[in-house]
C-alpha cells in the first residue's frame, strides 16, 4: 500500500486516466478513458509490488488467471483482431498490464501501442455502458 | 507449428532479430539483437497460440513460470531499475513476451519501448557473452 500510488489509492489518482469496473481475486479492473482502441482496460495487481518477480508462484498464477479472464471478456465482446499485453510504469512501482485490443488496419495496428494518445474520450453514459457491458461478462 | 513463424521455424527467419539462448519447459527464449536495453529478451510459447487465452491453465502457468524465471535472472544480472514486459505481435500469431530492462534515466526510461529501435547492435562475442551468462543463470 503506498500512499502516492494510483492503484492504491484509487480516488482522484486513478481518476487521472481510469474509471474502475471491479475486482477480481487478485486484481483491479479499470476502463481506461482514452478509448483509441475499443475495449482497453487495465489489469491492476491488490498488491503493491514491483513487477511480477516479487509475487510468490500462487499469487502469480492467480493475478494471471484474472488478466486472462479479462482478455477472454474483451475477445467476447469487442471481438479485436489481437490483444496486447504491456506492463511498464518505470517511474511508478505497482504492477499492472495494459490490455488493449487491436483490429485489423485501425490506429497503430502492427506497431506497440502508445502509453495514453489522449484522442478518444468518451462521454460519461459511454463509458458507463462499457463498465457495465464488462463487468457483467466478468 | 507455423511454416512462415519465426518462434516455430528458427533458422534463418528468427536470425533477422535475434538469437536462440535455449528452451525451458515451455518457452524459447531469445537474445534480441536489438540491445539498446541492455538484456533485452523474447521468451516466446514452444505452443503457436496467438495469446495466453488460448492456452490451458496448466500450460499459461507454465509459460508464466518461464516468463517470471527470466525476469529473475535479468535482475540479477543486469540490474535493471524496471523490467516492461510486452505481448503484441498483431501481424503474427505466435504469443511471445518482450522482456526490456529499464534503467533509471537511460533510453526510453519512463516510457513504453519501441518495437525495435534499429540502434545498438553488438559484436558476435558480445552476443556470445550475454548468452552463456544467462543460459548459466538459468
């Protein structure tokens, strides 16, 4: 638990960039709000560790099975062509992995992803939909 | 098992970008040429899946086992202050993680890593070198 820690602390830091869905066993899902490609979320680990070397094998294997539920849940209902899986945050010290779903021949297809293009946002009702669509396929 | 993959075929195919250091139970893992992240590696699935929703339980443990077994021994050699893990790979279907050792105000520190930055490349010993200390290390 760290006090300056976006996944932490939830509220106003997480505000910043996310809206959360729910948790799950070992993590938090949360919506990200820049929405260039439909359906990306992030996987946030309850526990505040580095990366995924400081979790012991049955936490690891735990926080795994809910970034693949979610990654299931996104293939259901956005149908993209692939999914990628990112985990960065080099200045920050809480692990998390982007998941952000691509479809063929839409924005950066074929490359990485950005860490926030701040182009798509939403209007509340939207994400709202989207929150609902996926907790209730969670 | 793909004809056109470079993760099932090796040989010529992975030679553009990388070099095979060995397998583990289920993984090749890969020296990426590319080293301007100093350790920087693919620990890519020995299964031709597109992403770790289509494995089985057991067998994603597995490869998370892998997956988690090299950022170990990426600590420990090269001491990183962040390693970014990275699946994307839109135009192929062959599920491998990128795992790119950060280094507090070095190159691309605090952001995501491109896809290959086409920049620092070593000599044949120097491969040589890092592929035996982390094929010892493991």
């Amino acid at each position: 638990m760290d006090q300056n820690c976006s996944y932490c602390q939830e509220g106003a830091l997480l505000d910043a960039f996310g809206i959360k869905i729910c948790e799950l066993p070992m993590s938090k899902v949360i919506l990200f709000k820049e929405q260039s490609h439909r359906g990306r979320v992030i996987v946030a680990c309850k526990q505040h560790v580095d990366d995924i070397t400081q979790l012991s094998e049955a936490d690891r294997t735990a926080y795994l099975e809910d970034v693949n539920h979610v990654a299931e849940v996104l293939h259901r209902l956005y149908h993209p062509d692939k999914i990628n899986f990112g985990a960065y945050g080099d200045t920050m010290h809480h692990l998390h992995f982007h998941l952000v779903p691509k479809y063929r021949d839409g924005f950066e297809w074929g490359g990485v992803f950005a860490m926030n293009p701040q182009q798509t946002f939403l209007e509340q009702d939207e994400y709202q939909q989207m929150i609902d669509e996926i907790r209730n396929a969670l």
